[in-house]
C-alpha cells in the first residue's frame, strides 16, 4: 500500500456516515449508523447501515484513495430508504478517488465535484 502524509491521520478510526451526496444522513434508533474503518494493512470494512462490507483500499500522494475488491452482506433491510443509502454507500466508494481530511471529518470526493460522503470521527473504545 502506498501512504500519503496523511495516512495516520485516516487508518484506525470510526468515520460515521453524516453526508452523502450533499444530503444529511440519519438512521432509525433500532439500525446501527454506516461507518467505515480504513484498517493500516489496506483493507476497509464497515456497515452500510443494514449489511456489513469489507474490501481493500490504497493511499497515494496527493490525498489520492482508490478502494477496491469490496464486497458486501446482503441481509434483507425491511426500511427502503436504509437500502438506497446502502446501494449509494458503495457506489461513492467505487467512485471516489480522494479524500479531505481534518482533526474531526473525512471526505470522500470523485475529481473536483462536490463531496461524495462526508464521516465524523467517532472515538473508538
């Protein structure tokens, strides 16, 4: 895996969906919020809100991502709009090829249009 100078700054850390394509993202109490977790051996996994999902991601210079190989659980979500936040989920980490980040947010982006997804830091236990 190639690393960028930001690269502590990203792995090992809950980044809870809060955004995706520009709209505020919220889950019902009885369903787990969607997060990732960029692991330092390259690989990511997560919860899409309902499913679990895993795969592998690379860094580069120029906070430059790419994630690949990634695949997901396909449980059943009773609530529509759980699954459409999910199916948009992966297609904005298929699609995303950098990211910003600071002390409390990553942001995931396609080029130069407007951010893809938006994740708050949460502290680990």
């Amino acid at each position: 895996m190639s690393t960028s100078h930001d690269a502590a700054g990203i792995t090992n850390k809950h980044w809870k969906l809060v955004e995706l394509n520009g709209n505020p993202v919220t889950f019902p109490e009885s369903v787990d919020a969607a997060f990732i977790l960029l692991n330092s051996d390259g690989t990511v996994s997560g919860n899409l809100g309902c499913n679990s999902f895993f795969g592998s991601y690379t860094l580069q210079e120029g906070d430059r991502i790419t994630f690949s190989q990634l695949a997901n659980t396909q449980k059943m979500c009773f609530d529509t709009s759980i699954m459409d936040i999910e199916s948009e989920m992966i297609r904005v980490l298929q699609s995303a090829d950098n990211y910003n980040l600071n002390e409390k947010q990553l942001v995931l982006n396609r080029a130069r249009m407007a951010p893809l997804a938006r994740f708050e830091i949460v502290p680990m236990n």
